[in-house]
C-alpha cells in the first residue's frame, strides 16, 4: 500500500468542531438491542475506522447517521445543532453519504447522468441541459483525479469504477462525510490503491470520512482515529500511535482468538470430495481441492474470487466448463442440486432470504425442502414423521418458533439461519457446503452455530466453510484454501494461519505462492 | 385464529361477499331455492374445474390466461367431432387438446422462461384463431341431443344432484390431495414463494412450473366437455373472457397471486361466492355485462387486499 499513514495532530476535545456527532445513540429492535448508548463523531478532514465483528452494530450505527432509520435515544448534531433525519434524503441533503458495499447506480445510464441524478441542470422549458451535464460531469471527475468517460454507460463499467461514480457523485454534492462500508470487498489492490489516493483527496478537502472495513491493514494504514464496536456498544476508540492491529483485535473480541473459537478435533475419515483441473464459467482458471470425512476446509478469498460459483458449481447449479469431480473416489457428474443431494451434498446459501428459504412458508415445510424425496410414503407426505424430523431439529438447534407453522419470514435472522442448517441436516450429507453461514445474525446464534459446525465435523461430516470473517475461518477451520481470481493461493494448515498471511494470498496474483502450494 | 382482533384485508374482502350474498338473498326472491342453488351449481361447475387448475399455476407464482379460448377450441371440436366420428371421440381429443396446450405453454414459461402474463396471452389469442379456423367462423351443434349419452355428462342427475356438479366435486377432491398431501402439491408451493431458494433446495423447479400448466389445461379440456355436453352446441368463442372470471374466482377465495399461498379449498369458496353473486345480478335482472363489471371490481378488490395483507406481514 502506498499511501503512508497520517496521523492526526492531537485532539484531545474531539467533538469541538466535529461535522456529525452522536451522543448516546440507542437503537433496538425487536428482540435485539443493535446499538446502546454510542457516542462517535467524526471530525473535518480525517478518516474515523469503525471497526466491530459482524453483528456488532457497524451497519446499524453508520444507517442511524445517513437517516435510514432514526435512533430510539440519544441524539445526533450536525455541526453543533441537534439534527433528525427524517429520511436518507434529508441526510444526503445535508452532505451525509454512505457509499454501500452494493452499489446503487443506474446502470443503463451513463457515468455524468448518475453523478447528477436528482439534480440535472436544466434550460428554460424544463428540457435538459446536456453540455452543461457533461460538462460539469467531466469537471468533477478530473477533480476527483479519475481517468473516467462521462459518456460511459455505468452498467459496462467494472465494479472499481462504478465505486469510482459513485464517489465522483459525492463530490459534486459537496458531502461534508462520506461513509465507506467496506469498499474495498470487491476491488483489486490497483483499484483499492486508487481508492485509498481519492480517500486522502476528499480529506485535504475537509471532507470527514468514516471506513468500515474488516480489513485490519486498510484500517492502520488510513484510520486516523479507531472506534470499535461490540455488542452494540463502544468498546473504545484509539487514536495516533495506540492504534495497532493488537489493540483493535482486543477491543473487537474482548478474549484471545483462542478462547472464542472451539475448533473441532480433527478425525479425519476417508476422501469425500476431489476437484480436479475444475473450471468454471467463463474464467479459464482452475481449481484442485479435496476435503476428507470430519475435515473442515476453509474457502478465502474476496468477493468475486470466485468462492461462491466454484460452490455453486460443485452444487449442480452452474455449468462446469473443464476439469472432474469425484465423489468418494468414484468420478461423478453433477448436473443439478438434485444430483448433488442424492449424493450427500448440503448447500447453505449465502443469500438466506434470497436462496434459502421461502419466506412465506412456514418453519417446518422450510425444514423438510430439502428431504421431500425421504418423507414420502406410498405417495403422499408423511406428515408425522415430517413433524418429527422437524421437532428434532428444533430442539437440537434450540429454533425459537412459536409453532411449526410460523412463516420464517416473521423470525430472526440466527434462527432462519438455523433453520436453513436444519434443513440440510435433514438431508443427512455427507459434506455440508456453508457459504457465509453466520452473516447478519447476533452474537449468540453466531456462537451456537460455530459450535455445531464443529459438532458436525466431528460426527464425520465434511465441511467447507466460505467466510469473510476472518477470525471465523481461521478459528474453525482445519484447513484454509485461498483464492484469487480463481485460482487457489494457498492450501495452509489453519493453526499457524495469521490474519496477514490470509491478507497477502487474497490480494496478489498466485505466482508469488506458487512454491508455497502444499499440493 | 389470532387475526381476529384485527381483520386482513382479505377477511374484510370475504365478510364484503357474504353479506352481498345474504343482501341478496334476503331481497333476490328464489336466489337461495333448492332450484336455483342447483342450477347455479351447474353454471359454475365448468369455471370450477377450470379454476382448480389455475390455481395450480397461481400458486406456483405464474398466470394462465389461456382457459378461455381454450375451453372455446375444445368445445368446438367436442361437438364437431361428436357427429363427424363419434361421441367417444368428443370426451377424448378434448383432453388431449387441454394436455397439449398445457403443455406448450409450460414449455414458454417454464422452459423458455418467458413471462407467463405474456406468453399465455399470446396464446390465448393464437388458441381463439385455431378454433375459428377449425370452425371455418361457423358455430358449431349437435343434430339429435336427444339421442346420445354424450348428453348425461352436461345435462344428467343422479339422485337430484346434476352431473356437471358431481364431475366439478370428484375433481375438486383429486386436486385437493394432489395439492395438499404429495410431494408435487408441497413443490409447487416452494416454488410459488421462492423459486430460487427451490432450486437451492434440490426442487426441479422447471419440472414443477410445467406440470402446473398441464394440469390447467388438462382440466380446462375437462370443462369443455362438460360445457359442450350441457349446451349441446359451441359458439367459437364460448369461453371468451372466462380467464379473467376463473381468475378473479381463484383470487377471491384467497389464492396470493404473488404465488406460495393459497388451495382448493379456497379456490371452492371463491368460485362459489361469485358464482352466487352472478347469479344475483341475472335474478334482480340486470343484464349480462354487468357481471363483467362485478367480476373486475372483484379483481382489482382482491389484488389490492392481497397486497394491503402481504405489506403488513411482511413489513411487521
């Protein structure tokens, strides 16, 4: 990374002269308190890291500040005055970007148009005033130092550049902050680097910039100041010198890596699932994986490296463009997920209420999806034995629905996602894929379900584990595979994995690791 | 029963229903006679049949407007071949006719996955001109009614109960188990509410789609039988703008049209209440187009019931 790390003078009173304060900000629904009694503000020209594990309120936090939903106590002034936000609106009018992981374009427009939606300079009569648009379009993005076509349409742009019109449309709103959840998740490390360059121009501007990122190197190399979230509440911020990787990773967890994840004893069976030479869509890169009985086998890599189609792939649900799949030591060919399920495999989405579940179906036919084939008898569904599969897995899991015929649509996110684990666990596989198995659901449901992953592996079952989080993967799995751009990085045992190691083989093309491969 | 505090939209909709029909009853004289509740029963037992087909389709989350014309094709060519080859033939190629289009129009949808709204459209239209073709714009009949069996299917009883009725009940039974106790009826309400998530879970969900329109069509092909046999005679467009009649039946007695919700049940009850409802109108004496106008009202109220219930559930 080249941008050197700034380091603010000192400012003992913060909130003097701070663009956006929060004092005390609560925040609780239904059954879970997201945010309590928070106080984060965020000063002119510098970049204020927010750091916390999934659940710890980031999100939830950074949307009280852009006006998606108001907080339930506390208060929030805007450069000195006590300000609601009624709405995103009123929040952006004010100058308060959030700049999303999902960018929110218009795709089939092109780049000038988006940067001014909303607000397109017009002639008299009300048509539009185009040169002005382009104009001003081409203005602002040589402000903003991008090498960018205004005429480009935005939807033939890569993901780096969209983000970059998204930034460009910040600064012709004259945003006095700008919030950045995890922009980085989909780019290179060219294209981050770019964005770390627009980052330090929108400070000089006096622009106040809040980062989210789990990417601990990101976070020392830009923050500023620090502040770490857990469970809702602040557990600190830190500012020059005490912000280290040791000190956040403290703050964050609160206990050692160690301690917080139970990894599961490793017993590791006969070979269950081999990958060979195995390609998929249109990358002509390739992957060799194998994953054992009782083994859990970390995928890692960033979005869009391709962890999800190569799952997807060995699901039946994309087409395989080169290599073999064997299954028990016996070549196999998967064409659809119901080749995959008659072979013992299970797949927990990434997307739960997209890919997961029915939301408007009830716990218990959400349950039995998966299994239908086993709970027919002489042609009709077996409705007790299904009931009792179904109260089986609510006790085991511990799903808190009020019967079995609540919606799923209506619970919580942990026990949907329970529910989704029950469903496959119905199925009784041999290898259970998990794609982002603890995303969005709270601390307790996240311990739990670490908990039986580890349990499942050790009754034998293999596991692959796709997650972002790193001390997830780290922490469960036996094994760690990294991947970019499609191609497998590194195959390393997870006890002597750092965070760092993770970092580099995710970021850089594979030849640099390629005498680190194990095999 | 825990709405009962708080009617849904769609209990509001139906207590709306039943007290147009008890309105009715109470000024309609002989709208709730042993005799008329019989012969309503037989009107609608060919929009019944069809209907528990479309519910299918509707339950999977898709629309099949293709009933109409086709109920007109196959009611022309039921009574054209019942002379020109033989009574046998008419309760057979019918079907075959109803098996083939739903199956045409599960290979748009559920293959070609193209929007059923459109595709089903397009072939209602392409169905209403095969059968003019067929009929070269002629209306076809029967010469002799009374003289061949065909006829008990329409027009007979057995113990005061008609045929058509007794057909409509049988039917309603086999789908019912079909929707509610198989495997199939349990696929086709995952893929209703969530197609992909389906496919997630192992459900072919093409497979699925596309017998939904079979069944549709092979019950509409059941129905013109029935029509055919009762009215002894077909216009080529006999079944014009019946679509939308099943298709406010099935949505009146709470059938989601956003797919994943709804049964046979349901779909009786729906096709019941407008069935009396119409049958209202015809007895006070209003002419026949104003049906058309209840029936779209019924459409544009149920819609925006299911809508107005979905945003409070899913937004609670």
């Amino acid at each position: 990374m080249s941008i050197a790390p700034q380091p603010l003078q000192s400012q003992p009173e913060a909130t003097q002269g701070a663009i956006i304060s929060l004092e005390g900000v609560g925040r609780t629904f239904p059954g879970v308190i997201a945010l309590s009694d928070v106080t984060f503000d965020v000063l002119p020209g510098e970049v204020h890291a927010l750091c916390g594990e999934n659940g710890a309120g980031k999100s939830t936090l950074m949307r009280v500040m852009a006006g998606s939903f108001p907080q339930d106590s506390g208060t929030i002034s805007y450069r000195g005055e006590t300000v609601t936000f009624a709405s995103p609106m009123d929040a952006k009018r004010r100058g308060i970007l959030l700049i999303h992981q999902e960018i929110s374009l218009v795709p089939e427009l092109s780049v000038a148009e988006n940067i001014f939606l909303g607000d397109f300079p017009k002639l008299r009569g009300g048509r539009l005033d185009t040169k002005k648009l382009y104009r001003d379009a081409e203005h602002v993005l040589e402000d903003c130092g991008y090498d960018l076509d205004a005429h480009a349409i935005v939807g033939d742009l890569s993901l780096a550049r969209q983000q970059m019109v998204e930034i460009a449309r910040a600064t012709a709103f004259n945003c006095s902050v700008v919030i950045f959840d995890e922009p980085t998740g989909a780019l290179t490390n060219q294209e981050a680097e770019a964005l770390f360059v627009t980052i330090d121009r929108l400070k000089k501007r006096g622009v106040g910039i809040v980062y989210i990122s789990h990417k601990m190197k990101e976070v020392l190399t830009l923050a500023d100041r620090v502040t770490v979230l857990r469970d809702g509440k602040v557990t600190g911020t830190l500012s020059g010198e005490k912000i280290t990787e040791r000190e956040i990773t403290r703050l964050m967890i609160g206990r050692s890596l160690d301690s917080y994840f139970h990894r599961a004893r490793r017993r590791i069976g006969e070979e269950v699932l081999r990958l060979e030479g195995f390609g998929v869509g249109g990358s002509a890169k390739t992957v060799d994986l194998s994953i054992r009985a009782g083994e859990i086998v970390g995928l890692y890599g960033l979005v869009g490296a391709g962890r999800s189609e190569l799952m997807e792939a060995v699901f039946g649900l994309r087409k395989i463009t080169s290599g073999k799949l064997s299954w028990c030591g016996q070549l196999r060919e998967i064409s659809s997920p119901k080749d995959a399920v008659r072979l013992g495999i299970g797949f927990v989405p990434e997307d739960r209420k997209e890919q997961g579940l029915v939301l408007g179906l009830g716990a218990r036919d959400n349950t039995s999806m998966a299994s239908l084939r086993r709970l027919v008898r002489f042609g009709f569904m077996d409705t007790i034995k299904e009931q009792s599969i179904f109260e089986k897995y609510r006790e085991r899991l511990e799903i808190k629905v009020s019967t079995a015929k609540t919606r799923v649509g209506t619970l919580s996110g942990g026990n949907q996602q329970k529910i989704v684990l029950a469903k496959w666990m119905a199925t009784a596989p041999k290898l259970l894929i998990l794609d982002e198995p603890t995303r969005g659901i709270d601390v307790n449901a996240k311990a739990e379900v670490h908990a039986l992953i580890g349990e499942l592996a050790e009754s034998g079952l293999a596991v692959i584990l796709i997650s972002s989080e790193m001390p997830e993967i780290i922490g469960l799995s036996h094994r760690i595979v990294t991947i970019y751009q499609g191609e497998v990085t590194g195959d390393l045992a997870a006890e002597h994995v750092t965070e760092d190691m993770l970092v580099e083989r995710v970021m850089n093309p594979p030849e640099r690791f390629a005498d680190l491969l194990i095999g | 029963m825990k709405d009962i505090g708080r009617p849904s939209a769609r209990q509001l909709l139906i207590a709306a229903a039943v007290l147009v029909l008890l309105t009715g009853g109470a000024t309609v004289p002989g709208l709730f006679s042993f005799d008329n509740i019989t012969q309503m029963l037989r009107q609608i037992s060919v929009t019944g049949i069809i209907a528990l087909g479309v519910t299918f389709v509707v339950i999977a989350g898709r629309l099949d407007l293709t009933v109409g014309s086709l109920l007109s094709l196959c009611a022309v060519v039921a009574i054209t071949l019942h002379d020109e080859i033989s009574p046998v033939a008419a309760v057979t190629v019918p079907i075959i006719i109803g098996l083939v289009v739903g199956c045409i129009n599960g290979f748009l949808v559920a293959i070609l996955r193209l929007n059923s709204l459109i595709a089903t459209l397009g072939m209602l239209s392409v169905l209403q001109a095969v059968a003019l073709v067929w009929t070269s714009g002629q209306n076809a009949l029967i010469d002799r009614p009374e003289a061949t069996w065909f006829a008990v299917i329409g027009r007979g009883y057995l113990l005061d109960v008609p045929i058509p009725v007794l057909i409509f009940l049988l039917l309603a039974a086999l789908t019912a188990i079909l929707l509610g106790m198989t495997r199939f009826g349990r696929e086709v309400f995952s893929v209703g509410g969530n197609e992909i998530a389906s496919r997630f879970s192992s459900i072919a969900a093409r497979q699925v789609l596309f017998t939904c329109y079979m069944i549709s069509g092979t019950l509409t092909g059941m129905a013109a039988i029935v029509f055919s046999s009762r009215v002894m005679a077909a216009q080529n467009n006999s079944g014009s703008g019946l679509e939308l009649q099943v298709l406010s039946a099935v949505i009146l007695g709470g059938t989601s049209l956003a797919g994943g919700d709804g049964g046979i049940g349901r779909t009786i009850i729906g096709v019941v209440l407008l069935g009396f409802i119409q049958n209202a109108l015809l007895l006070i004496g209003l002419p026949y187009y104003v049906q058309w106008l209840v029936s779209w009202v019924v459409i544009i109220g149920v819609v925006w019931a299911d809508v107005a219930s979905r945003r409070g559930r899913v937004l609670a």
